[in-house]
C-alpha cells in the first residue's frame, strides 16, 4: 500500500511533521515498499509496511529532528 497524497498518511505524520517533513516521508515509504517486496529483503519477520514506516522515518531524521515536542529542519 503506498500513500498518493499527503492527505493519505497516517495521522501520527500529518499531525506532527511539517509539510516537507511529510513529502519525504512520503517518498521514503513509497520507495522502501516497492524495494522491500521480497520478504528475503527484510530482516527478521518485521512485515514490508512495517519496514517501510522505519525507512521513512529514518529519512525524515536525516533531515529533522524534535525540539521542543516539535519537528523543525536540522540547521548547518
């Protein structure tokens, strides 16, 4: 299942990242769905949504990360 829009996620992204935090989240999910398919690809018995949530998240941490109980983008 991979998201088409913003307004697709889950409600945990869209209530606390910002709009590019989302599109990247979006993106790495998509990705990472179509890459992990084989189940050979995954490690342990970890499900491919539940890879590709850990996926898009990571790539969401490349980028932000919570202050404050909020996402703002990393500086430098």
């Amino acid at each position: 299942m991979t998201y088409h829009s913003l307004a697709e996620l889950p409600d945990s992204v869209k209530d606390n990242l910002p709009k590019h935090a989302q599109e990247i989240y979006k993106e790495a999910y998509n990705n990472a769905w179509d890459q992990y398919a084989d189940p050979k690809k995954r490690r342990g018995d970890a499900s491919r949504e539940e890879v590709s949530h850990k996926v898009a998240w990571s790539a969401v941490e490349q980028k932000y990360e919570k202050k404050d109980g909020r996402w703002q983008a990393k500086r430098g």
